[in-house]
C-alpha cells in the first residue's frame, strides 16, 4: 500500500542463529518538518493495521530531513472549533494508544528536532534512540495550549513529575544529552550512527522468543498501573503461561545445549 506521508521500507537482518528477520523502518515525510497532521495519523492508523497483520515484530520510526516531528500541525490547528480539537486530540490518543498496547516493539530513532507531538510520539515508542543533534521539547504553552497527545502523562510516568512539571512549565528544549540524562533516551549516537544502532537494536529484539516479547511489553505496560502486590501477581500468571509453549522450551534447551535459540 502507498502512502503519501510515510515511506515504509520491509528491511531484513541476520541473527546469530543465522535466521534472517524482518522489521519495518518507518520514515515520517511530510516537508518541512513531519508536522502531526490528522492526514499522518489516519496513515498510521492504515499502517499499523497492515504491519500487524503480516505479524511484523519491529518498527523503526524516524523522520525526513532535519526534524523526527516539530510539532502537531499549526495550519490546521488555526481555525479548530473546540469540538474539532478534541477530536484531534482523540485522535493522537488513539494511535498512541495503539503503540503501547500492539505486540510489535517501536523503536523510535529521533534525527533531529522532537518538539510537541514529535516528542509525544517519542514518549508512545518502546525504546529511544537519539542523534546528539537532536532536540526535545513541549512548546505548546507558547502557543497559548497544552500538550494534547499524551504528553502531560506519558513524560511524568518515564521521567517522574518534577523533570516533567521543569520541561512543561519552562517550554524549554532540551539536547540530547540531557534527555539521556533524564532517562528519556536510551542511547545517543552521532547522526551517522542513527539508523544502524536502530538496526542493531531491532536485530537484538528479534533474537528473543517472539511470544516471550510481546508478553514482556504487555506486562511492563499494563503492571506500572497496578499496585505492587497485583503487578507481581500479574507477572507470575505471565511467566508462568510461557511455560506451555514451545518457546520456552526451545530457548532453554538451546540454552543448555549452548546454542543460539531458533525461535
């Protein structure tokens, strides 16, 4: 399928199995600045419906040119009725909201500027991946608004709520550096560098027990909600209902055969 604000490519790795797999790396293209339009979300909405069905375990989210995403889109944000805003914003809620609950593990590489929904759509990825040029933000309040796709509670919950309140209530743009300092990064590499430690990360994920990963997402997302005792609870049900599968029982074999785990 075509899409007119996203380029998809279906990239391929060698395991140290020696199995190849596939994860999809996903380029956000809409000039200048991959601006969240509802155009994009609506195509990411398709996209993710599409990747999902051909059981793609990996996506790789970066953007065209010098910004990840600079921010929703101000052109079509100008004449909203409050009654369209909200709709907008249901919308970035719900595709989001998708990337937390989706089996597949998102992997967003950040090239440049993350400001607003850039940064909203960082804080849904799985894992960040930074270039050291890169920039984040949430300038909404400069604009007389809000974040509105997450971000007033997806950054409290990753960096707790005084980095959160510092980074809302300044609208201050942070470096890369700093974002690995707060723990909104997990790793920062030159430009150059970018996509290929996206690669390398994807392939490192794609190693593991398929099942055993997406069972791990689900549990880290839906047990930080949960008092202490239910998310334990919760864990040992999951861990244990691993153990009536093959998966398990290939990865510790292949363990104490000291083998890679073909899975």
């Amino acid at each position: 399928m075509s899409y007119r604000f996203l380029t998809v490519e279906e990239k391929s790795v060698t395991l140290k199995s020696g199995a190849a797999a596939t994860y999809a790396l996903v380029t956000l293209n809409q000039p200048p600045l991959n601006a969240l339009s509802s155009g994009l979300f609506h195509e990411l909405d398709t996209l993710l419906t599409e990747l999902e069905k051909k059981q793609i375990r990996v996506i790789v989210i970066t953007g065209a040119g010098k910004a990840f995403v600079a921010g929703a889109d101000i052109s079509e944000m100008q004449g909203m009725t409050q009654a369209q805003a909200k709709e907008y914003s249901l919308l970035g809620h719900k595709i989001f909201s998708r990337m937390d609950n989706s089996p597949i593990v998102f992997i967003a590489a950040i090239n440049g500027f993350a400001l607003g929904g850039g940064l909203e759509l960082a804080l849904a990825a799985d894992i960040r991946i930074l270039s050291d040029v890169a920039q984040l933000g949430l300038p909404e309040p400069t604009l007389g608004l809000i974040p509105g796709f997450g971000g007033t509670q997806r950054l409290q919950r990753l960096v707790g709520q005084s980095a959160a309140k510092y980074l809302s209530l300044t609208a201050e743009r942070i470096s890369a550096a700093d974002a690995l300092r707060l723990t909104l990064a997990a790793k920062v590499v030159a430009p150059e560098a970018l996509l290929p430690e996206a690669e390398a990360i994807a392939a490192k994920s794609l190693a593991l027990g398929p099942h055993a990963t997406q069972t791990l997402k689900r549990v880290i997302h839906e047990g930080a909600d949960k008092p202490l005792d239910a998310a334990l609870q919760y864990e040992a049900e999951a861990f244990s209902a691993l153990f009536s599968g093959s998966e398990a029982h290939e990865g510790l074999n292949a363990f104490l055969e000291k083998r890679s785990a073909k899975f």
